[in-house]
C-alpha cells in the first residue's frame, strides 16, 4: 500500500480508501451504462460461455 500511496501522492489510508471506492463506483456504473449498447450491438450473455461473462 505503500508504493501506491507515493506514487498517487497521498499521505493517509482514509484517501486510498477513497480513490478506491471511487474506482469500483465507476468501474460498476461503466458496466451499467455499457448494457443498453451492447444489446443493440446483438453482444448478450447467452452467446458466451459461463467462464468468460459469468
């Protein structure tokens, strides 16, 4: 945790936290916005096995 703490320029673990949950909030959201277009594109779940999507 220390590397990354130096190399993002943060001094207290409550900001990596921070940057952390900020990450996942997003990385969720992308995925959220992401389904309506890639339906209409014909990319679904079904058309790809369980160990790549699932």
């Amino acid at each position: 945790m220390q590397r990354l703490k130096e190399r993002w320029g943060i001094s207290s673990n409550f900001q990596l936290i921070i940057i952390f949950f900020v990450f996942a909030i997003t990385g969720s959201s992308s995925v959220y916005v992401a389904k309506p277009f890639l339906n209409l594109i014909g990319l679904q779940q079904s058309n790809f096995p369980d160990a790549w999507w699932g």
